[in-house]
C-alpha cells in the first residue's frame, strides 16, 4: 500500500465527520446512495475475493471465525447503536454523557476493517472500506454534536477514528510479514474475524438504508453498481 491510499482512508473518514459541521438535519439522502453502494460494493469484494483467499490456506477453522466475527460485530453493535451502518438510531441522543461505547466500539470495527488490506486486493478495499466511512464518520460527528460535546473535542475523536484503519493495515501487516512473534500462523482465522465483520456490516447496511428495508429505483441502481464494480474488477 503506497501512502496515497493510506492517506485516502483517513481523510475519508475524517471529513466525511467533519462535515457534520456544514450540514443540519439528519435526511441525506446522496448519504444513503453512498451507504448503500458501499455496503454492495463491501459484500461483493467479501464474496469475491476475501472468502476465496482465507479458505486458500485449507485451514478448516476459517469458517468458525467468519461467524465468530459475525457475533462479534453483533455484540459490538450493543455498545455502537449501529452507527458503523452510518444510522444514527434516535435513543443514541438520550444521554448527555460522552458516548464510550459508541467510540471504542467504532474505533475497534474501524482497526479491524484495516486488516485484509495487507493481503492484497488494495485498491478495492480501499475504496470501499473509505466510501464506507463517509457517512459512518458522519453519524459518529452528528451524535458527538447531540452529546454537546465541544468542536475541539469532536475534531480530536473524529481523528482518532480517522487514524483505525491505517493503524489496522499496519498491524496487519506486520503479522503477514512475520514481525509481531508466531501470530502469523493465525493470520488466516483474525481475517476470518474480518470476514464476519464485512459480512454482517455490508448486509445490514443494504436492508437498513432506506426506510421499511424497500430497495427504490434509486437505491437498486446503486447497489447494483456497487456489486457491478466489485465483479468486473474481480473479472479482469
């Protein structure tokens, strides 16, 4: 990964919260359109090209740490409100105290997501895992806003989340070239983690984008541009 890409990761993330400060209100809809071609886009790159490349390595444990990884994402979604979906549920505005769970549950998802990118298939992980965290960045800056925190203290948050991935790619790829002890062995079952994550995340997100789970023509166009450039980059 040259330090473009990583650079794209985290401005994606980081200006798509700090928009939250040149936007009011919560119904945006070319979001949602984002939301949903990164949630088919992210499904289509899993299926194509992460679960091919984790059960390559004839490990028969993959599969248990996909849905290992599944309810892992699920548990982490008890403590986010589902905000790495880029909703922002109304009960996620009740409380005035500074929202914990939400951020080290966003920070945690947003580690993990860095981690098949020291595998190969960069470029359109890349581009997912960032059009992904637009409007998840987003969501995480408009509840930081509803829990009154200040503007200096929302910045440094949305940075720190900004800073995940890339500190997740780096991990990873320190594992994949052997530099953090044995943990090489298992690099296969932590992407596996990764899998049930994507898996979980990209198919919520296409039920959850619009309202009563209907996909209009809108939200198929999008969808089926996002599973399209996944296909046609896994043909060629």
């Amino acid at each position: 990964m040259n330090n473009l890409q990583l650079l794209l990761l985290f401005l994606s993330a980081f200006l798509g919260g700090t928009a939250v400060f040149l936007f009011k209100g919560g119904n945006h809809k070319f979001l949602k359109l984002v939301l949903a071609f990164s949630g088919a886009y992210l499904f289509g790159i899993t299926v194509l090209h992460l679960i091919p490349d984790a059960y390559h390595s004839n490990d028969n444990m993959v599969g248990v740490f996909i849905l290992i990884g599944f309810i892992f994402q699920i548990v982490l979604e008890q403590f986010s409100d589902g905000i790495e979906h880029g909703h922002i549920h109304k009960h996620a505005h009740e409380h005035g105290a500074f929202p914990f769970g939400i951020m080290l549950s966003l920070c945690l998802h947003a580690f993990l997501e860095g981690m098949p990118i020291a595998e190969g298939h960069q470029h359109e992980l890349v581009f997912g895992i960032a059009l992904h965290h637009i409007p998840a960045s987003f969501a995480l800056g408009s509840v930081l806003l509803a829990h009154h925190q200040s503007k200096g203290r929302i910045v440094f948050f949305l940075l720190l989340f900004a800073l995940m991935t890339p500190a997740g790619y780096l991990f990873s790829n320190s594992l994949s070239n052997g530099g953090i002890g044995n943990l090489q062995q298992y690099f296969n079952r932590i992407m596996g983690l990764v899998i049930g994550i994507f898996l979980h995340i990209s198919t919520t997100i296409l039920f959850e984008s619009s309202a009563d789970h209907k996909f209009n023509l809108r939200k198929m166009i999008a969808v089926l541009l996002g599973i399209g450039i996944a296909l046609v980059g896994f043909l060629l």
